[in-house]
C-alpha cells in the first residue's frame, strides 16, 4: 500500500492554492463549516485567512457556507452539501461519488496521513 506523508508545510501550501482558487472564482462565503474530524482543521484555517465566522453546528449551513474537508475520499460525508453550498477539501480521490467545487490536490497515493492524526510521526515547526 503507498502513503503520501502531507506534512505542515503541505498542508500550508494547500491551504493557500485553495484560498487563491476562491479569489480567482470570486467566491465570497460567509461562513465556513468544517465536516468533523479532518475537516475541523482545515475550516478553522480557512476561517482566519479568510475573515470568516466558524460554523460549529451543521444545522447554520446555508448556501453561502463554505464546507470543506480534509479528503473527499468516498465523497459521502460532502454528498449532503453538494448543490447546496460551496464545497472543498484538500485532497480528492478520483472515483469518488462526488466532487468537491474546490480541492487542492487529486490524491495518488492510497493512503494520506495527514500531520494532525495520530501517530503522523511529525511535529508543527
């Protein structure tokens, strides 16, 4: 089994492609929601580089919330959202059911080990 081993300064990187993707697209959310556990990192993130509010309750999401994930692997936990609100995520796996409006990178690999899960191995610098 291969693994892509996405490390802080991956993370940083995707993290600013998408923010560049948005302003390109002229996408102006209110709010962001992140789908839990992966996708809580990447919403708070994305909540300060973009001056928006956290959304922490999926009942808030409307069509102007921005809701994001670390993966849309088998694309069902972004399957509710899509056609109703923006989605992205940082990595997205060819095959999923679904695809988010942005990713930052198509996953090769199949596995990610993400730097924030257990036993990653890494540290933030």
């Amino acid at each position: 089994m291969s693994t892509e081993t996405f490390t802080w300064a991956d993370f940083d990187a995707a993290i600013k492609l998408l923010v560049e993707k948005f302003v390109r697209a002229g996408l102006r959310p209110a709010s962001v929601y992140g789908i839990p556990r992966g996708g809580l990192i990447v919403a708070v993130t994305l909540c300060h580089q973009l001056g928006l509010p956290l959304l922490t309750d999926a009942g808030e999401i409307g069509p102007d919330t921005l809701v994001v994930d670390d993966i849309c692997d088998s694309g069902k936990t972004l399957l509710p959202y899509v056609g109703k609100c923006t989605t992205a995520a940082l990595h997205v796996v060819p095959g999923a059911c679904v695809r988010p409006d942005f990713f930052a990178r198509v996953r090769v690999s199949d596995w990610v080990i993400y730097p924030w899960e257990a036993n990653s191995g890494q540290t933030k610098s």
